[in-house]
C-alpha cells in the first residue's frame, strides 16, 4: 500500500513538471518595471525611449518600436491612444510604466503606465 501510494506522488510530480515546463516554454512576452523617457509618435512604427535598471544598481536606457496591435493602459488601466499616454506621462512627476516585449525583445506588445509609489521613491 505504500509502495503504492509513493508511486502516485511520483508520478503526480512527473506530470506536473512536465505541465509546467511547457507553460514555461510556450511563454510568449516578457515584462519588466522602467521608467518612462520619451515617445517618437511620427516614426513608423512609433517607438518609445524608457531605462530600466539593471541588476547591479546602473540605468540602461532601451528604445523600442511598438507592435502594430500594441495596447496602451492608462494609470487606472484603462485603453489609452498613444498621444494620451505620452501626454499624461509628461505631466507626471512618477514616469513608472511596465513594458511588455516580444518574446524576440523587438517590440513592445504592451505598455502600462504605473500608479505612484506610496513611499518614498528610490531616486529618478
């Protein structure tokens, strides 16, 4: 019975791991935090200029072009035009903003623009 029983739990273990690493495999964005730097609107496709942080404390600033079906949310997420967020961005003391790539790292698929820290932020 118990040999039984431990021969279940394997192979529980198995299958999941195996669920997971295809989910894992299959995933097709990666996001990350930054900060938001400036937006060209006229270039074709537009592009947007932000810096990340990098693990050792230093900015990288980054500039990718927007995917064609890109979505754009707002600070309460809600569906924003591109103007809108740049105009809203430039008005903001926080410019947080999470940017979601492509799995190639090309293109933005989506870019959120984050509520303000409530405390105190770490540096600009």
């Amino acid at each position: 019975m118990f040999r039984a029983f431990v021969c279940a739990v394997v192979g529980l273990a198995l299958v999941a791991g195996f669920g997971w690493a295809e989910k894992k495999k299959d995933a097709k964005h990666r996001g990350h935090h930054a900060r938001f730097v400036s937006a060209n609107e006229k270039a074709t496709p537009p592009t947007i200029t932000f810096k990340v942080r990098l693990k050792g404390g230093k900015d990288r600033q980054m500039t990718l072009p927007l995917a064609e079906h890109a979505k754009i949310f707002g600070e309460k997420h809600d569906p924003e035009k591109l103007s809108k967020f740049v105009e809203n961005m430039k008005n903001e003391k926080d410019k947080a903003i999470r940017i979601v790539e492509d799995r190639e790292h090309k293109h933005i698929v989506e870019i959120d623009d984050l509520p303000p820290r409530k405390g105190k932020p770490k540096g600009n």
